[in-house]
C-alpha cells in the first residue's frame, strides 16, 4: 500500500472510485513547469534563511531539474495514487534524493503552492495572448490602408443606415482590441503577485523570506493577507472574463464575415484555405472557421459561469472545489489562444469586393440623413426635416428610383428649400466627406486614425 503524504492519522486507504474522483493530476500536470520553477524558489530560500542546508538545497533543485527534463522527455511516471502536481513531483523527488526531498515542502502548503503554479501560468499565457492581440490589431491597421477609399453601409438593426469608409469600420475593431488589451494589462497586475508563504491559510511559523521567494521568481509584490491568498481566485475569473469580451468581439467579427460573405451580400472573399466545403452540396463553400470562431466564445463564456458557480458559495479559506479552477482556465487559455492565431492568418488572406459593396448602396436611400441635414441647415428644426424627407423617401420608393434621380422640381413638392445644391450633399462621397466630426467616417479622420493606430501599437 502506498502512504499518502497526508495518511498519518487515517487507518484505512482512500477507496480506489474516491482516489479516482478525487485525482486532478490528468488536468494539473500541465503546470509542472511552475511548480518545479516555484519549488527552485522556495528551496533557494529555505536554504538563504537557514532553514535547510545549502548541500540539502541543492541536492533538491539538482532533483527538481532532472525531474523536468523527465517530464519534457516524456519518461515521467505520472500516477493517479499520488493525486496532483505537487505530490507526483514531490514523491519523485524523494526517490530520487532521499528523505531530504521530504524536506521542500517545509514552510508551504498546496493551499499557497497551488495558487503559486497558477499565477505564474496565467502570467506567461497573458504576456502570450496580448502579443496575439497586437498581431490581429496590425491587421486590421493594414486592410483600413489597404481599402481607405472603399465606401460600405453603415448598419443599424440589419438594415444599410449611412454610407462610411470600409476602413472606418475595420478600425473599430482595432479600438475593441485595444480596448481587450487594456484590460488584460490591469488583470496582469492583480495576477503578478507572489502567493508562497501564505502556508495552508495561517501562514507559517518558520522565519521565511518571501520577498526574497518574490525576486527570485519575477514578482513585485507579496500577497498581503494569508486566508485572502490561499481562497482567491479572483484574477482567474478576471482573465476568463477579459477573455470573454474578447471571445465577443471576435464572435460579433465572425458574425459579419459570415454575413458578408454570404451570396446575398458577397462583400468579401475569405478564400478556398479558410472556408470549407458541403458534403453533400457541389457549390457550397462554408464559412466554417468564421463560425467556429463564433462558436467558441460559447465555450469561453461558460467557462466564466463555471468559475463564479464554483467560487458563489465558498466559505473562507481553502476548499477542495478550488480544485475545479483548472480545467475552465486551460480551457480558455487554449480556446483564446487558437482563435487570434487562426483569426490573424486568415485576416492575412481575406479579400474585399467594393464592386459589390458599392453596388448595395445603391437604391438604398442610405444619404437621407444628409438630405435631412440640408434642411436642417437651412434652418427647418431637425425632426420637421426628418419627417419631410421620410416622406421624400416614401415617394422615391413608390417611383422606383434612388433620392439622385429625383428632379429639383420633385424635392421642392416637399420643401422650397431645395436648391440645385443639394445633390452634392446627398452623394456618396458629398456624405462621406461631410461626417468630420473627431471620430467620424471622413477620410481625412480616417486618415488620422490609421496614422494614430500605427504610433500606438509601435508601444504595445
């Protein structure tokens, strides 16, 4: 029978189905890069303080590295017995260097071990992820350059509202993901605090450094509260629900291409090496990785309401339903990570029609809100010009003709205000030029952006 390191006070073994229900070493093992690194740390200290010997010391790092390239070298025998991370790597540590391996874990519990391997985890994935989010953000920079002239509706509720530059709206998408980047950038700070030390939750009696544990592993700062360390998961359930509004925007970009793509619209391209084919259907071609990429914020969103439902009820300090904090960490970490890989290449590929995307503006009436500004400029109160020109477009839609097409003769049946200078305003490009307003779809504004984006993201 082999002794649990907790078995002092039990007479019988844990039943093989608990054992099983209760193991989480199939999910955890992939932190065994942070809690070889954090158990160097906490050695290194033990060692600087006196609490062990420096020979013992060493003898236990010397052991912990060999036992990394184990694991990388895939020759680690991971077993269930032994439950997590932690005591699979200790016990091998003791087999490998005698009982002064039993000596690590003097001065640490896997209360504050655990939290430890995570925030060093999700410290590294961050720094990952806003690497990826600059590289769809350098994008979305290019196709607005690429594409600053292409005029496209501006929607609203589906339906084409206001002509703008296409690049006006892929630029949107930068603000979103400077926004996401923001927001990961604070979580980092409230993850990048050193946990070690905390202990089960009391802290511990022994004469510790943690500051030191804290240089030593790259932190600025210790936790200051031991039952708040060893019980919170707050930068968890912070970085799945920044990763969440990210997962969002990129859903609301997928919904568009999906749309936009569809033969109804057949504004854009998103070529044979991201899109995919019908097995039943010749002529078909799927925008699969656009709806995948939308699928997959489902799965990230419940992640979050996994990790809140397991965080709701949890009196202060540790319980074993913290356990169940990893798989919805993983799990976002991986789903996040793919989508802004894939989203980036095939950003890369992605080619626009402003043919086709002209060709929708048309008979669309989509400049009447310029129409209803010329009368407001002329001094009519706004929504007596709106009403006006609402019955000009019921007019126009009854003659089967576009608002260009109608006579100077014909707008004056509804104002005499109407002047022959009035077709400038309501042409495409009349709309565009005219919305210069700080942030507005003008191209010089546009231009200004497009030259902002690429000196902010120099900084990211």
């Amino acid at each position: 029978m082999l002794k649990k390191p907790w078995g002092g006070r039990f007479k019988k073994k844990t039943h093989k189905v608990a054992e099983r229900f209760s193991a989480s070493i199939e999910t955890d093992k992939r932190l065994y890069r942070e809690d070889i690194e954090g158990s160097i740390a906490h050695a290194k200290m033990l060692g600087q303080v006196g609490i062990i010997s420096q020979r013992e010391a060493k003898s236990i790092i010397k052991g912990l590295r060999e036992i990394q390239k184990e694991i990388e070298n895939g020759k680690f025998p991971f077993r269930e017995e032994f439950e997590d991370i932690h005591l699979n790597i200790e016990k091998r540590l003791i087999e490998k260097i005698g009982e002064t391996g039993g000596k690590l874990h003097t001065a640490r519990s896997r209360n504050d071990q655990i939290v430890l391997d995570e925030r060093l985890y999700l410290r590294r994935e961050t720094t990952e992820i806003l690497g990826l989010i600059k590289g769809v953000a350098e994008e979305f920079i290019r196709l607005a350059e690429e594409n600053i002239d292409v005029i496209i509706p501006l929607y609203t509720h589906l339906q084409a509202a206001q002509p703008v530059l296409l690049s006006h709206h892929l630029l949107a998408y930068f603000e979103m993901l400077k926004r996401d980047r923001e927001r990961f950038i604070e979580c980092l700070k409230r993850i990048n605090i050193m946990p070690l030390g905390a202990g089960a939750g009391a802290g511990t009696s022994f004469p510790i450094d943690r500051r030191y544990v804290a240089e030593l592993l790259g932190f600025p700062e210790v936790t200051r509260n031991s039952i708040d360390t060893v019980s919170d998961r707050d930068f968890i359930v912070e970085f799945i629900s920044n990763s969440s509004i990210l997962m969002m925007h990129l859903s609301r970009l997928s919904e568009e291409l999906v749309i936009w793509s569809s033969k109804e619209f057949d504004f854009v391209d998103l070529g044979d090496e991201f899109t995919t084919g019908s097995s039943i259907m010749p002529q078909k071609r799927n925008p699969d990785i656009a709806e995948l990429l939308r699928g997959k914020t489902g799965k990230v969103y419940g992640n979050l309401i996994s990790i809140l439902t397991v965080m709701k009820g949890l009196p202060l300090s540790y319980n074993r339903d913290l356990q169940e904090d990893k798989e919805p960490m993983f799990g976002t970490v991986d789903t996040l990570k793919s989508c802004l890989y894939v989203l980036k290449e095939m950003l890369k590929n992605i080619k626009f029609k402003p043919e086709n995307m002209k060709r929708s503006l048309l008979n669309s009436f989509i400049t009447a809100t310029d129409l209803a500004d010329y009368l407001a400029r002329k001094g009519i109160p706004f929504r007596q010009a709106h009403e006006i020109v609402g019955r000009i477009v019921r007019y126009a839609e009854e003659k089967r003709r576009d608002l260009l097409q109608l006579s100077i003769s014909e707008l004056k049946m509804f104002s005499n205000l109407f002047e022959e200078d009035v077709y400038e305003f309501i042409t495409l490009e009349g709309s565009i030029s005219s919305r210069k307003s700080y942030g507005g779809t003008a191209k010089e504004n546009v231009v200004k952006m497009i030259e902002e984006a690429r000196e902010e993201i120099k900084m990211w």
